[in-house]
C-alpha cells in the first residue's frame, strides 16, 4: 500500500531523513521506532505532504505522492492524527468529527446552522466505534488528554483513511488510558479494515501492536522486519536498546 524509497530530508546542514526505507502492506499495523531526533515525525510529515523530499518517493497504491499537498493526499485515502493534540478545542466532540465528515463528503463549505443536520449518521457511527458517543455533546477542550487523543483518532477517521498514521497516540496517557487505546487500536484496524502506520516510544506498546517494525536512527531506517528480527538485530540493539 505504501512504498518509501530512499528519502531524503534536510533542513540546513542538518539531514533530519537520511535515505529512510519503509514498506507498509494493506492490513498491517506497522511501527516505527528510534531515540528522540531519529526522524520519525519528519518522514511522517513527508508521508502526509507537510513536508516534502528533497530525494526519494513516496508511493501510495501505485501512484507517486512525493509532491503532493495535504488535502490532496488525505482524500487519496491517508490520514493521521499529530503528537501534539489537534482539535478544534471549542467546539463539542460531535462536532470535530461531524466537521470531518462534511469536509471528506465536499460539504466542508456549510459549517453554520444548515449543517449541523448533515452527516449526523455517519458521525454518531464513528463516536459509537472509538467509545466518545456519550460525550458527544461536551466540548472538546474539557476533555482529559487521553479522551483528546481518541477524538483525534475520530476525526481521521471521518477522512475514511485506507491508511491511517498515529504519531505517539497513547503519549501522555496513564496505563489504563494506554491499554484501553491499544485494544481501540487493534479492534479498528478489524472493524474499519484499516492500514495502520504509527511511531511509539513505549515498546510494551509496540509489541503488543505491531506486526511490522521499522528502526530509525539518525534518519536512516536500520532494519525493517518482524518482531524477533528486530530484537535480535544487533545495530538495533546498539542505537536504541543501548546493548552493545
């Protein structure tokens, strides 16, 4: 589904994406890893049009999306959720995602009173699958950190994404908040037949999640296979689990 091929990013002097590979396969839950500055979120930023490649491609479902803007890769089917929370924080949860429902049915030009009567169907649908239906109506910006981070979720979801990128989705939360979010992560993976590429520091995290996982250091990717692959990788072992 998704092909990165020798990537290249550099700010200055500073290559923050050093040539990274990365291969995503429709269905799979793939994760990338590495220390703080690895490069994670910039070749995520390069994925979704925030940034683009000095070098390298970035194939999704055949077609080269190196150079494409946002929006226009979102309504190719990809969509993510940030580490930092980005919401509308004043409007209530119903109307984040009801937001993004209009937005991915072109309707996105009708946010006043004739629209908050469209696409409430297919909103309730998505609050009812990440479990928000019961504060539908409460305003976003209450929320406790870990209900923003599934309201995030939701409203990549009304983008209907084939493809779906989470940068740390349970950073900030508490253990029972990163649990209830892991089995929400792998329950819509099943139910909305989704692709799902995310970064984690946590590793308890990544390996109760990930089918894939590729490594990250200093913005090359070291090694990209299966969980034991990966632990057993000794430049692995070196850069990010500190073995030597």
């Amino acid at each position: 589904m998704l092909q990165v091929e020798a990537v290249n990013k550099s700010f200055g002097d500073f290559k923050a994406v050093d040539g990274a590979n990365l291969a995503v396969e429709k269905g799979e839950l793939v994760a990338v890893i590495g220390p703080n500055g690895a490069g994670k979120t910039t070749l995520f930023n390069l994925i979704t049009g925030q940034l683009w490649p000095d070098s390298g491609k970035i194939i999704f479902r055949g077609e080269d999306i190196s150079s494409l803007p946002p929006y226009e890769i979102c309504k190719k089917g990809i969509a993510r959720s940030f580490q930092i929370v980005n919401i509308f924080p004043r409007l209530t949860v119903f109307g984040n995602v009801q937001v993004a429902v209009l937005s991915q049915q072109r309707k996105s030009s009708l946010l006043f009173p004739p629209a908050q009567n469209l696409a409430t169907e297919e909103t309730r649908d998505i609050l009812e699958s990440v479990g928000l239906s019961h504060k539908a109506t409460n305003i976003a910006g209450s929320l406790s950190h870990g209900d923003q981070k599934i309201l995030e979720m939701a409203i990549a979801l009304g983008n209907e994404p084939e493809l779906l990128i989470l940068d740390e989705p349970t950073a900030g939360m508490s253990p029972e908040e990163t649990t209830a979010t892991l089995e929400l992560i792998k329950r819509l993976a099943g139910e909305w037949g989704l692709t799902i590429l995310f970064c984690e520091h946590d590793m308890d995290v990544v390996f109760a999640v990930a089918q894939s996982i590729m490594v990250m250091h200093q913005g090359r990717t070291l090694i990209q296979g299966n969980l034991e692959e990966v632990r057993e990788n000794r430049e692995v072992q070196k850069a990010y689990f500190g073995g030597e």
